[in-house]
C-alpha cells in the first residue's frame, strides 16, 4: 500500500474543495477537470516519493509543518489552486514539472514568511534558517532586510588613527547584521579604515551620523558607501 505524504494529501483536499464546488456548479466543469489533475497529481506525488525523487525530498524536507503542507497559501497554495483549471494536463512530464516549479514556489513562500514575520528569527542564525526552509543564506538575509525595511545598505570607514575601543566596537556590533573588520592594505593602503558594514540607513550622511555618535568622531571623518549585503 503506498504510503500518504503531506503533499500529495494537500493536492488531494484541493481536489476534493473542487469536487464540492462542482456540485454547485454544474454548468462549470473546469472544477471537475482540475479535481481530476490534482488527484492525478496527488498519485504521481506519492510515487515520486516512494522513488525518492528530488522534488519530493525536498518539499518533504524544507516545507511540511506539523504533518502539513506549509505553504497551502502564497504562491504555492494559487498555483495548485489552478492545477488543470483552465488549461488541460497531460502527461507525467507536466505533472513532474509541476512538483519542480513548486519547489520553487516554496523558496519564495518560505523567504516571504521570513520577512513577514522577522521579529520571530534572529539574524545569526542565518544559516540554520536557510537550512531549514532549504534556501540560500544570502536569501534569508534579504528577506530580513525586506521585512525590517532596510532599503540601503553602507559600509562607513573609521580612520585608522581613531582609537576604537572593545565596547564601542560591540556596540557597533549590536546593530543588526553589521559587521566590523579593518580594511585591506591591498585595497586602502598601509593605513587601512576600520570598516563598518551592513549599516542600514536612509542615505549616506546618515551612516556617517550613526556611526559618529557611536565612535565620538566628526562625521565628516568617515567614508560612507552603499553596498550589497556583505557575509561573514
């Protein structure tokens, strides 16, 4: 007997709410027909992953909670909503694509809750949640950006003659997602800038003011720059 998995149990509810509209709709028969391609669906899905077929392993994996589906909303949720709704389904092959093109859909549904709910995931652990929902670190870190709307990034310079003591240098630190390593000589020369990275600021003078008050320096001492997200 093979064995129900949460998304193929998924596909078959949704075709099951589709047979129920039918029943109001007589006239209509794209419910009908999408029932029947998500059932299709439901059956290629269980097979898939009996054969331990990536798609499978992967949704399995990244995106089942508590014995569900996770994603029965967002992209995911619309795109088998329309499974065979307005356009026929035929072969296994499109059935295989679909199950490649939602595991897809699941990386954006997974870094959409990220953001929408980032008061709830710290910034550190980056690299556990990226494992988790099975997407890329650099992913998890613009859903954090997005979601605390951070719209510019800078990276502000300490001139190399500006004492930078242990606690101011944590408090620094504190702000989310920065980073603070001295430059390179190959880069700045043999007197490299103290760089404060991942600063989140509306523009430059803005950086150069949050890190003056910090480190007690004249903020037109400080090189500010916009910059993509750096990783340790």
């Amino acid at each position: 007997m093979r064995r129900v998995n949460p998304i193929s149990e998924h596909f078959r509810e949704q075709a099951a709410a589709h047979r129920a509209r039918a029943a109001d709709r007589p006239d209509d028969p794209r419910y009908v027909h999408s029932a029947e391609a998500l059932e299709a669906l439901a059956d290629y899905a269980d097979a898939a992953a009996e054969r331990n077929a990536f798609q499978m392993r992967y949704l399995l994996e990244h995106h089942v909670v508590d014995g569900r589906f996770a994603w029965s909303g967002g992209q995911c949720g619309r795109s088998v909503l329309q499974f065979g709704f307005d356009i026929p389904v035929g072969g296994e092959d499109e059935l295989e694509q679909f199950l490649m093109d939602l595991c897809d859909r699941a990386k954006s549904d997974a870094a959409r809750h990220i953001g929408e709910n980032e008061g709830a995931f710290d910034r550190n652990d980056a690299l556990a949640i990226a494992t988790r929902f099975g997407i890329g670190v650099e992913r998890v870190h613009g859903a954090l950006d997005a979601g605390r709307r951070y719209r510019q990034l800078f990276v502000v310079g300490i001139p190399h003659g500006h004492q930078v003591e242990a606690p101011t240098r944590a408090q620094l630190e504190a702000i989310d997602g920065v980073i603070v390593e001295p430059g390179t000589k190959e880069t700045y020369g043999e007197a490299p800038p103290l760089l404060v990275k991942n600063l989140p600021a509306v523009d430059a003078d803005a950086a150069r003011e949050r890190v003056a008050q910090i480190v007690e320096i004249d903020p037109a001492a400080l090189g500010a720059t916009d910059s993509p997200r750096v990783l340790k």
